[in-house]
C-alpha cells in the first residue's frame, strides 16, 4: 500500500514550500527577537542552544550510539513561527540534525516513521521504494476526550482536579503494555498543554504491523462509541483479567476524583447523566427525586444509594456490580485517540518540544511517580531563563554544572536518560549474546 | 510447474521441498492425504491448455461467490450454502469419506493446480494479490469449518506446526486467567443456569489451550477474548481455527510475493501467457451472445419503450438520452445496440428502432453513416462475428465516456451528484443513499447495483434474494432477471425462477 497522503492526518503538504520561505520564516524571527529580550523567539533559541538533549535523543531514536537506518531514514517533521510546515526532513547524525534545528527554529517537532529510504530523497524515489517500516507504536491520551465528564474546565484548559485522569491513564495503560505485552521501553511525556503521550519503544513494537498495533488499541479500548452515544462501556459479569487490573487503579481514584473534585453527583445535570448509564427508567427516576428532595445528601451516601436501588429492583449482585463498573469505567478509563497509534505513518509531537501557548517543556513523566506530576509546574521558557541567570549571578552556589542541571529541567531529562540507557544497555547485551552466542 | 513440454519445474527455487518421482502414479492417499491443502508443493503434472483455463475459471467461480457473498452480508448460513452450492458446480471437493463413491484425487487435483494458477495470475500486484489472498482465505476457512474433527487432526498432524500447547502445571498457574478471560467462550457453553463464572470454569477445565505470541491472533486479542500475558495469547483449542487460518495466510501471502518476484524470470508456455494475463479480468456469468436466445422472445421495435422498466441504471440512461437527443454517440449505440440484441430485438426491427429514434436524421444520413454499424453489430457485414453484449466489467473498466457521450456505467461514471438524484429517482429513501454512495466510494460498483435491483423489487413487492441469487455482473441479467419475475406475478402457474 502506497503511503497516505498527508491530508490523512490533517497536515498540509508543505513540503514543497521553496528555501525562499524559511529564510523569510526565520528573518522574521530574528526581527521580532530583537524587540524584546525575553520573547518566545529568544527564550527559543536559547533553549535550543543549551537545553536541548540532543545526544541522548539521537541515542534514543538510533537505538544504538553509531549512526544506522534508525536514525537517518526517520521523518521529522518542522513547524516553523510562520506556520511554515515542512515533512519528510531527514538527518544522517545527532550533528547535523542540531544545526538544522538551530537554523529553523521550529516551533514544533514531529517524529514520524523509519523508511525504506532517507525522507529526505522522497521526491527522487518511487512510491514503492519509500514505505514505511517501522515506527513506535505510540498513545496519545488528550484531556478534551474527557470533556463530558469533567466539570471543572473544558477545551485546552487543565487544573490539578482534571489532570488526575491523565494519572490514571498512565498508570492503566503502563501496566497493560508491560503485563500484557511485555513492552519494557515506555517513554512517557507530557504533551506541552492538556494531554500525555507514551512511547512504546522495544523492538518488538517498532516492528509492528498496523494490524497489530489496531490489535493492541481495541484490546485496550474500552470507553466507545462517539458524542451521540450516551452509554460508552459494557463489561462481562466476568471481568477479563486485564480490566480487573485496571478497575483496581480506576477504585483507588474514583471517590475522590469523580464524586469529590468533579462534583458528579452534586448537580441534577450531571447526576443525570451519570445516571443515564442505568437501562431502567424507572430506578434512574427512583434515585433522581431521591436526591432531589435531599439537597445535603453526600455524594458517597448517593453513590451508595445507586447499588442499593439496583438491587431494590430486579437486579442481582452480579449485574448490580455490573452496572457500577460501568460507571466507574466511563467515568475514569484511559480515553485513547485511536488513529495515532494504528497507523505505522502517523506523525507525533516529539518530546522535549516547547509548546507555543503554554511555553512548558513537554518533559518525560516517570509513571511510578505520575502522582506527583504537576503540569503546571513543568518548567517554561522563561523559567529556566530565570533559572539559569540565577545561578550564574554572583549570589548563585557557583558550583561548576552543565545548564541542565542548573535547572528545574534536570529531574525531568534524568528520567529520560534513565529511559534511554536502558534501551541502549539492552543492544549491547543483545550483542553480546550473539557474539557469545558463536563461542558456545 | 504447468508442462507443455518437459522442462525443469520452475517452481523448484522456491520451495525447499518437492515431491519427487511422476506424483500422478502416487496413490490418492499420499499425494492428497486430506482434500484442505496449504498449497505448499506446486503440481508436477502434465495438463492441457484447455485443462489449464478451465480448472483456472472454475476455481474464480467459487472466489467470486465468496467475495459476493461477503460483500453483501449473507447471513453465514445463506452464504454457507450459496457456497455450496457453486462448490458443487465449479470445484466439487468431498471428504476422506467419499473416497469410493468420488473421484477425489481428480477433485484435489484440480483444487490443486487450479489454486497455483491463479498464483501465477494474481501475484501481479499489490491488488489482485490482497484480493487472492482473502478469498482463498476465505475458502479454507469455508472448507476447514466442514471437516470434521478427525479430518481435522489428521491434517493438523501433517502440517506439523509448532504450537506450544500448556502443560497442565502451567495451565494450572493461570488457572483463575484463563477463567476470567473466558467469559464469552462460556456464554456459548451450555448450562444455561448456572452463573457464568462456573461456566467459565467448566470450559478451562476441559478445554486445552496454546500459548502463542499475540500477534499471531489478532482477532482474539482485539475482542479480549483471550487472555493475555507477556506478550502471549492462550487461545483455547476450540479457536484453532483462527490460528489455522493465520498460518495458512502468512505462508500465502509470503508465496504470492516470491512468485511476484520471480514471475519476470519465469518462461512460461507462450500459449499460457494470455490466459494468464487476462484471468482476472474475466466474466464469468452467462455471455447472452447468439448461441442464447433473445430474453424476452422476439421483441418489436415499438415494444422497446414498454420494456424499459427491466432495463438497468445504465441502459435505461442510454434509452433516455436517446429519446432526449433524438441521437446517440458511438459508444451509446454499441452499448446500448448489443444489449437491445440480447433481449431479443432483431435485425429488421432494430434497424426500424434506431431510424426511428433518430428523428432529425435524413434518409440518406442514416442509410450511410449508421445502417452499416447496425448490421455489423448483427455479424451481418465485415468480418460477420456474433458481437456480444457488454458485460459490466468491460463498461466499468473501457472506454470511459467524455462529454457529450452517455454510456457507461452510472456508479462508475456519474458525479456523486446526479448519482443521489438517479437514486433518488429511482425511489431510494434518504435514509440509504450514504450505503449507495459508501460503496461507490469503495469501487463496489456490481454491489451497488445489485443492492439498487433488490431495493426495487422489493418496492415493487417481490422477493429480491430469490431474484438475483450472484451479483449482478451483465446488465442482461438485471433485464432477465426482472423480466422473467415480471412474467411470473403475471402467471401464477409460471415456473418459480431459482
Ligand atoms: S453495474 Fe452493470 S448493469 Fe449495473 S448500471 Fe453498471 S454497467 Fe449497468
Ligand atoms: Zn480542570
């Protein structure tokens, strides 16, 4: 099958926006930094300059420290200030990869697949000798899939309240791909604004088919069905082993998440709602003017009354359990965006991008520690600006560090490194054992 | 592989092992120990050209059947027996059973041969090999769901796959998983009343589970219906099929790519060549050429008009521009003209028709630029050949119509927009244009039309499956097809048509 036009992933086909324009892309830039000091362009280029892990990242997508195919017949994809958008750009090492960074500028970084080819000879080649190959397979989890059921912001806005959803989606999903699996490489980020990305990267997954991975994505989808549906998850009495799991994690936050910070149960709106899951008309009648005529009511005691009338009606303890895992499970399971993950082209947001609106850095999450993840407290552009100005005025420690770790950013890039030298001690033994393996 | 004169199997590169010695002298059980077949030695045996295109139709028979029925969503058990039903005809394949009462080495021989020949014709590209692949797929399955256990052991056997089936001490360790990820396998279980998880507990006992890598069952994986762990699937024996199938999909798919790959350096028989190359492009269906009498008997040139209800979306088309125009180009004419033959307009009336139709024409204009064609058409001038009606696929696939022309086929050739309204017109209700338009969007074109034949009789009252058992691939099926309904509602002692 040909590769999909770019047009499948809403992307514009600019790559055949001629140099004339980047040059006036970056010009302008340039321009517009030397108005203010402090600007995005600047803090940009700043960051470019002496944040970015250019080394590290390179081991990471090369898969090993010598340059190979990993590398350089891997899209990247540049958003330039000036909405310039620019595909298929390939690189042969970590050197040359930052120089083009530093001259673009980009606004935003996209990883795509690896090819049978160099991306960046494209037009020379025919459609059949450029396919992709291999690629991570990828999640991406975003906060507006969840807004018809949190209360407390919508659209691109998150507060510590909503942001729990992302916690449990990283730590559901994290232990599905590890125990379901077998995945070990999972490199998880925060997207910059209002979601989480995970970047499943064993050999194993880079080599999927896109049947598997569409494999993977409906195994672990459980909340379907668009707007129009109301209803979204039905679950077997007999939960299957990986749900059971995932209900385990979904109970821990469920009372204080849904009923306590989001409020589900406080207003008749979004009782109703809540309530509609329930087929019986009858028992959602029964408990909405229950709690109609009991405006103090706690939401615990409400959430215990809805079991309670269940079973006051025809409902046994099986299906009456039934009925509240549903709930639970729509109100808390990982919602996934499907078409990121199925197909071996799609392109992702790359980690360590700054994202424009928000200026934080999409840093990686450590899933063991995702509860004490603060979006809002990701470092910006300016903050490490700060940050660094700080240490290296007179009043700083002094100490001689590199300028990651003379900032916010440093516990952030050693989750990544810690991730990366994983991969890469595992192709070394990988190697090991098979020269060892010629001894035997 | 196909043998005109003795020459090296050119098949031998690609699979390590073949079968040595003149394998036709080999006794029926040991050449074909099973009629289901992988298809992993090619056929060492001498056949005919004629065998060689006749074995080739016969097998896309029973593949266009399939994909048919597929494409239509027959319930499994109509499809099941439509299968059948065209297995009989085309590709009869009994059992071990049947030994005496069959010829079953003849039948697998030619299951077998016919299978590779189609290789060779569908390993071309990407297209016709995804096509092959389903279908045949879909065949084996068919053919492995009706064996019976035994049958089906024996040929597993052979095959000599390495599955890793657990031990009971690891069955054991997973004992409470594979019960929990059995709810669906224990919903089909009998006992209606006791609870599910007893059910459930039931089938793990008794049942035999493989480990296997996930990929490998996809199907499984996506309806959770196994359980999962590290990356393994235990997928209980009953679904065997489903790995069966994998199996017997990846070594096709990997052979029709080798063939692919190695057909450039292959010499086949020149006069194999064309067969070959025109297989897929082939129409199956009934031809409605001379050696078939007209449908409707003889037709008058008067009668045309009163015919046009029968008449499909692309000739009732034609029959309308001309009337519009009072002419027709010459890509209308021959479509149109030959259908009009086939149902049964002679000679003498269609040249009266077409005079007629071409009312703003003089006498001397027709008789010199149109009379000839007519009767060319007939085989009555030039090299007096029988021409046949255009089959669908010839309309679809040539000679797409430019501006000012109106033959064709409406959902090949139409806009989306004037497609709606000729649906519309057509009495489709809004609520069923978007299945139209989706599979017109999919180049389902025959299935589209077949759909738009069922949705009108039924309007009109009839039973439409009994109508159009295959897909409507001639637009004279569609006209006999109405026509001889139209004929029975007139006659309730008429022959029911099958
Ligand atoms: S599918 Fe065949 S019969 Fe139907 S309109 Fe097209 S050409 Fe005519
Ligand atoms: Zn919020």
């Amino acid at each position: 099958m040909p590769a999909l036009a770019n047009d499948d992933f809403g992307l514009h086909d600019d790559d055949v926006i001629m140099d004339e324009a980047v040059d006036k892309a970056i010009f302008r830039s340039t321009i517009m930094s030397s108005q203010d000091d402090a600007d995005y362009g600047t803090l940009l280029r700043m960051f470019y300059q002496r944040f970015f892990p250019y080394k590290m990242y390179f081991n990471w997508l090369n898969y090993d420290t010598l340059p190979n195919k990993n590398f350089f017949n891997r899209e990247f994809s540049f958003t330039l200030a000036s909405d310039v958008y620019l595909r298929y750009n390939s690189f042969a090492d970590a050197e040359e990869f930052r120089r083009e960074i530093e001259r673009l500028q980009p606004v935003k970084i996209d990883i795509g697949a690896i090819y049978t080819a160099k991306p960046k000879d494209k037009k020379q080649l025919r459609p059949q000798a450029f396919q992709p190959v291999e690629k991570e397979l990828v999640f991406d989890i975003d906060m507006t899939d969840y807004d018809e059921i949190r209360t407390c912001c919508s659209g691109g806005a998150i507060c510590l309240k909503c942001w729990e959803f992302m916690t449990i989606a990283v730590k559901v999903l994290d232990e599905a791909l590890r125990q379901d699996f077998g995945f070990k490489h999972l490199l998880w980020v925060y997207s910059g604004r209002r979601g989480v990305h995970c970047w499943v990267s064993d050999e194993t997954a880079r080599k999927l088919s896109n049947d598997s991975r569409k494999a993977i994505v409906t195994y672990l989808e459980v909340v379907k069905g668009g707007a129009q549906a109301s209803k979204k998850v039905r679950l077997n009495q007999l939960l299957h082993p990986s749900l059971s799991r995932a209900l385990d994690v979904l109970k821990d936050y469920f009372p204080q998440l849904i009923l306590e910070k989001q409020h589900v149960l406080a207003e008749p709106e979004t009782w109703n709602k809540l309530l509609e899951l329930i087929s019986d008309q009858v028992i959602r009648q029964a408990l909405d003017e229950r709690w109609q005529a009991d405006p103090t009511r706690s939401a615990q005691a409400k959430w215990k009354d809805i079991k309670q009338q269940l079973l006051a009606s025809n409902y046994n303890e099986a299906r009456a359990e039934t009925v509240m895992r549903e709930i639970i499970f729509q109100y808390t399971y990982p919602r996934l965006d499907d078409n990121v993950s199925v197909h071996i082209n799609h392109l992702l947001k790359s980690p360590f991008c700054v994202h424009p609106k928000t200026n934080r850095v999409c840093v990686p999450i450590d899933p063991q520690t995702c509860d004490s993840f603060n979006p809002l407290e990701v470092p910006t552009l300016a903050r490490l600006h700060q940050e660094l100005n700080d240490y290296n005025s007179p009043y700083g420690s002094g100490k001689s560090l590199s300028d990651i770790e003379k900032t916010s950013l440093a516990p952030y890039i050693k989750i990544f490194d810690t991730f990366v030298n994983e991969l890469l001690k595992e192709v070394r033994d990988q190697k090991r054992g098979k020269s060892y393996g010629v001894l035997k | 592989m196909f043998k005109q004169k003795p020459r090296a199997n050119r098949f031998a590169e690609q699979t390590q092992r073949t079968l040595h010695g003149d394998a036709g002298q080999v006794r029926v059980h040991s050449a074909y120990p099973s009629r289901l077949n992988f298809y992993l030695v090619p056929p060492q045996y001498e056949i005919t050209v004629d065998e060689f295109e006749e074995f080739a139709l016969d097998r896309l028979h029973v593949l266009k059947a399939l994909e048919g029925a597929q494409l239509r969503n027959k319930s499994r058990e109509e499809s099941k027996q439509q299968l059948d039903t065209v297995s009989d005809k085309y590709l009869p394949l009994h059992s071990n059973q049947a030994v005496k009462a069959h010829n079953v080495f003849e039948e697998r021989r030619k299951d077998h041969i016919s299978h590779f020949i189609l290789r060779l014709a569908y390993c071309r590209s990407e297209e016709l090999r995804s096509w092959f692949l389903r279908q045949e797929c879909a065949l084996f399955r068919h053919r492995y769901e009706n064996e019976s256990m035994a049958e089906k052991h024996a040929f597993l056997d052979d095959l000599q796959l390495d599955w890793k089936v657990l031990s009971n001490e690891e069955k054991k360790e997973i004992f409470e998983e594979l019960v929990s990820a059995s709810a669906w396998h224990a919903s089909q279980y009998s006992g209606q009343n006791v609870g599910l998880k007893e059910r459930a507990k039931a089938f793990v006992e008794s049942e035999g589970f493989f480990e296997v890598n996930f990929e490998r069952v996809p199907e499984l994986v996506s309806r959770r219906l196994v359980y999962i762990r590290n990356g393994k699937a235990y997928v209980p024996m009953s679904e065997q099929v489903s790995l069966v199938l994998d199996e017997f999909r990846n070594r096709l798919s990997k052979a029709l790519e080798v063939t692919a790959k190695m057909l450039p350096r292959m010499d086949e028989d020149e006069r194999l060549m064309p067969v070959l190359n025109n297989i897929n492009k082939q129409y199956l269906g009934k031809d409605y050429g001379a050696q078939t009498k007209g449908t409707a008997g003889a037709v008058t040139a008067d009668e045309v008009d009163s015919l046009v209800a029968h008449f499909p979306p692309c000739m009732r088309h034609l029959h309308m521009s001309l009337r519009h125009d009072k002419h027709l180009r010459h890509g209308g004419r021959m479509q149109y003209g030959l259908f009009l033959k086939a149902i049964g307009l002679p000679i003498e009336e269609a040249l009266v028709f077409w005079r007629r139709a071409f009312a703003n024409m003089t006498e001397d204009q027709f008789q010199k630029g149109y009379a000839y064609n007519i009767r060319h058409n007939y085989g009555l001038e030039g090299k007096r050949a029988d021409y046949k009606p255009y089959d669908c696929m010839r309309i679809i696939t040539s000679n797409p119509p430019s501006t000012g022309d109106h033959h064709g086929c409406p959902f090949r050739h139409f806009s989306s927009q004037n497609l709606e309204e000729m649906l519309f017109r057509y009495g489709v209700p809004q609520t069923q244009i978007r299945e139209f338009t989706n599979l017109v969007s999919e180049k389902h074109f025959n299935v589209a039309c077949t759909r738009l034949f069922e949705l009108t009789k039924k309007l009109q009252g009839a039973d439409a499956s009994a109508l159009v058992r295959e897909l409507i691939t001639h637009p004279n099926q569609w006209f006999e097809a109405s026509y001889k309904s139209s004929k029975a509602a007139e006659d309730p002692n008429a022959m029911q048509i099958s």
